[in-house]
C-alpha cells in the first residue's frame, strides 16, 4: 500500500517563529563558510523568508559578530594574494561581486602599495616562466596572465621587465 509523504510544513505563522527560523538558515548557511551580508540575504529570500525575518536574522547575526563585511573583506583579500597570487584588481571585482561596500572593499586593500603588489606579481611570474619570457610573444602572454590575475597593467609590464633583470 502506497502512503503519501506528508505535506511539507506551512511556514510559521508566528512572527517570532518566521525570524527564529530565519536566523536558524542563516547559521546554517554562515556554518559551512564565512559569507557577506548580502550573501546571506539572497540565500534567505531563495529560500521564501520574507523581508522582515531577513533584516531579524542579518541584524543578529550582525550583532553577534557573525556577519561583517569588513573583517570578511580583509580576510578574502589577504586569502587570495596569499593562496592565489591575486592582483588588487581582481580582488576588488569579486568583493563587488559578492555584494562588499565599496569603503570595506578600499580598507581591505588600502596596505597593499606599489611595492607588494610588484613583489607579489613577480613572484607568480617567476613561479609561472623559470626563464624570463624570451620573445615578444611569450611577453605577451605573460603580460596577459598577470592582468588576467589582477594586476594593473603597468605593475605587470614592471614585473616583466624586473624578471628580465634578474
């Protein structure tokens, strides 16, 4: 005999039960790795919470020190010149992506000056070409793999030219 599966639970009617349960996801969702509040938020509203248990559940979150821009901002930017040999660049239009204000975004990479982004674009260069690149195209290619990374095209046109030197 077949049974029907039972209905799926109607969302609370109960305010209070509509944030517990809205505060409830969004633990789940920051438990599996650290998001931006406005990850959060659309993750929430995919999922049917309605605007009021939203702005419940970032606000807590918020207040517990769970969700901040901020700290995720230096955090990601840190993470991906040190991991992934990022440019600035690239950091900013994911950080943007990820829905960062602009002024989290400008603190997170205000310590990376000229110098350290040279440095870190050589680095990935010489990691990438053992040999400086020796011809006009192999330049170009490598030019294109440092932009494509994040640099600034005038940082990668230095770093092509210091790893020629060295």
């Amino acid at each position: 005999m077949l049974t029907e599966p039972p209905p799926d639970p109607a969302p609370p009617s109960d305010p209070t039960e509509r944030q517990r349960a809205a505060v409830d996801l969004a633990f789940r969702s920051i438990a599996r790795r650290d998001r931006t509040v406005a990850e959060v938020r659309r993750q929430l509203d995919r999922q049917g919470v309605d605007e009021g248990a939203i702005e419940h559940a970032v606000a807590e979150l918020a207040g517990q020190g769970y969700l901040d821009d901020a700290a995720y901002a230096r955090r990601f930017a840190e993470d991906r010149v040190t991991l992934d040999g990022w440019g600035s660049d690239r950091i900013e239009r994911k950080l943007v992506e990820l829905g960062v204000d602009r002024e989290h975004i400008s603190a997170a990479l205000a310590g990376r000056d000229v110098g350290t982004e040279l440095d870190a674009a050589l680095t990935l260069l010489r990691r990438r070409w053992r040999e400086p690149p020796a011809t006009d195209r192999e330049r170009e290619r490598a030019l294109g793999f440092l932009v494509r990374k994040g640099y600034d095209l005038e940082v990668a046109h230095d770093a092509i030219r210091e790893h020629g030197r060295g």
